[in-house]
C-alpha cells in the first residue's frame, strides 16, 4: 500500500558565514545557499558574516539557537585543517545531540568530487534547542553538494518521508 508524503513544510533558516578574507559581497557560498533554500520553498530568517574567531561565531550560533524564528542554522566557512579553521571547535560545545551521520555521508558524497581530500573537512551537525545546525565547508561547490545531496532531501518529506522533518513535526506537537 502507498503512502502519501507528508507535506511539505518551509522551515525558517538562518545563514552564518565564517570568514576572515570575505566580505558580504563576496560570499558565493552564502549567496548559493540563500537562493537554494528559498527555491526549495525554504524562508531565508536572515544571513549574517563574522570573523573566523571562535567566540564571535558561537555568539552568533548562540543568538540564532536562541531565536525562536530560527529553526535551521547553516553555517559556512571553517570546517577545513587550518589554525583558523575553528568552526567546528566554536559551535559543538553548543550542540544537545550530535548528529555524526551528516559529517559521514558529506565525506562520503563529496569524495565523490574532491577525492581523498575530503578526509580534511571537518563538517559536523548537531541539535540544540530544537534548532538544527550544519557547519559546511567554506567553498560553494562544498556547500552545492551539503545542500543538494544531504541536507534539501532531508528538509523535505516529498523526498525523504524519514528525514528531518519528522523531528520537527515532533517538536510541533510536544
């Protein structure tokens, strides 16, 4: 017997991108992101650039977690080997639950397209106070292939009746 997919339901999201060599104009990565998630049927909550240091990002994830409004945080940028790749490091002490699988099948994905050298992206995810949180890689195919591959299919019940959307129609209901 087939089922019919829950409905779709736009998600508010909010973009953070991590960079200390771009500027707003600049930020390809975050300019993809905004135009996939509002194509997708997604609401744009809002974009915000800070430096790659590690109290001004999680200030930044901190208020996004905080606002009621935002149930998605994509943040860009800091994911990578770097001394100033700090991303990671800044937003996971924030996460309730860790989501492992994101950062494992992103590798896996992108292996894909980048080889072996995806072994250096340290994306991660994680839940905290019912906000999903994605820390993508920096560059705008990295951030193409989290979007399309991983996260939209999982944001989206016509796609993938078991993904994210079942937590937040949980979160809808307590």
């Amino acid at each position: 017997m087939h089922q019919t997919p829950p409905p779709f339901r736009p998600l508010n999201i909010r973009i953070l991108t991590a960079s200390d060599t771009r500027s707003a104009a600049e930020d390809k990565s975050g300019d993809y992101l905004a135009a996939a998630l509002q194509s997708a049927g997604h609401v744009l909550e809002g974009r915000r650039l800070c430096r790659d240091e590690k109290y001004q990002i999680r200030a930044a994830a901190s208020a996004a977690i905080a606002d009621p409004a935002v149930e998605v945080l994509l943040i860009t940028g800091g994911t990578g080997m770097f001394d100033r790749d700090i991303t990671p490091d800044a937003v996971e002490i924030l996460f309730d639950r860790a989501i492992p699988g994101f950062g494992e099948v992103f590798r896996a994905v992108s292996m894909q397209e980048i080889g072996l050298s995806t072994i250096q992206s340290r994306a991660i995810a994680g839940i905290a106070n019912r906000t999903l949180i994605f820390c993508l890689p920096g560059s705008p195919g990295a951030c193409r292939t989290a979007w399309e591959q991983v996260i939209a299919p999982q944001l989206d019940p016509r796609i993938n009746s078991c993904g994210f959307t079942r937590v937040f129609n949980a979160w809808d209901k307590a």
